[in-house]
C-alpha cells in the first residue's frame, strides 16, 4: 500500500478522533471547556489539511510525477501539466478549491488558523492589552461552538466521500 494512501487514511481517522473529543467536551462542563473547544476545533482542521496534502501526494503517485513535491494543488498541477497530463480529479479538486465550495472554506479555515493579529492593529481595537502577546478567538463567546462542530463533521464526511471516489476512478488509470 502506497505510503501516501496510508497517511490520508491515518489523518481522516486523526481527525474522526478529534471530532469525538470535540463533541464530548462540546457537552462538557468543565473550566476548561472553551479551551478544550477550540485546540480540538484547530486540531480536526490541521489533520483534514493533513489529509488534503497527503491525497494530492496519491494523485501524483498514481500519475507518476513526484508526489513529495505535490505540496499544494497547484504545485500538483504544474507537474502533471509539464508531463502533458490533464486529470478528473485535479480538475474537481480545482473545482471544490473556489469560491464558497466546501473544500474551500475548508482550507481557507485551516489558513486562519495560522492567521494573527499585529500589534499595531490590536492597540487600535476596542480591546486593549499593554502584553506583547495578543490573542485573537474567532468565536470568543462559543455562540456559534454547535454550528462549528456540525462544519467540521461535515468537512469531513464530503472529505472521505470524495477520497472515496476519486480512488475509484484512479484505480482504472
């Protein structure tokens, strides 16, 4: 088995088991809940992105370009292009990577992970901190923490159905 086709298994199955922490500290009730919320919230979007990057390195393993450098979707297709390759699952994948589709919120809430607020920018804001450090929560009063979850799950059930999928019409290339 291609180690490519075990690392998206193993980052979907990650991901499953973060998403039943998630619940269960949804319905929890403890001080840390909130806390618990959002690292399992950020840890289900790393190892869905995890996933995504492992399955572009399939698609290339499977069209014989080199998947360590199939680091992005477009990396991906300027390999299979320089072969004079044009691929149904790139084709989707550019597809669900635009606008409002699932993929691409998916990845675009991955990317705000990494996102910060600068100093500057926070000292001019309502709250005001005199620390170095200045957190940013996207969801500060958990309102939405139900709506988050429901996302992320189903993130990721479009996400295995998809793989699904596209492995079945790869295995007949």
């Amino acid at each position: 088995m291609s180690v490519y086709i075990s690392r998206t298994n193993q980052k979907l199955y990650f991901a499953r088991l973060h998403m039943d922490q998630l619940r269960a500290a949804e319905s929890g009730s403890g001080w840390s809940k909130h806390a618990l919320i959002e690292s399992f919230n950020e840890s289900v979007l790393f190892h869905l992105a995890s996933a995504y990057r492992a399955f572009l390195g399939e698609i290339a393993e499977v069209y014989r370009v080199a998947p360590e450098q199939a680091v992005d979707l477009a990396a991906l297709e300027a390999m299979l292009d320089q072969q004079g390759l044009e691929t149904p699952e790139v084709g989707e994948l550019k597809q669900l990577s635009c606008g409002e589709a699932w993929l691409a919120n998916m990845l675009a809430a991955y990317q705000a992970c990494w996102t910060a607020e600068d100093r500057e920018h926070a000292e001019h804001g309502e709250h005001h901190s005199l620390s170095e450090i200045h957190v940013v929560q996207v969801n500060p009063d958990h309102a939405e923490d139900k709506d988050v979850i429901l996302q992320l799950d189903e993130w990721l059930n479009s996400f295995r159905a998809l793989i699904e999928r596209l492995r079945e019409s790869m295995k007949e290339w």
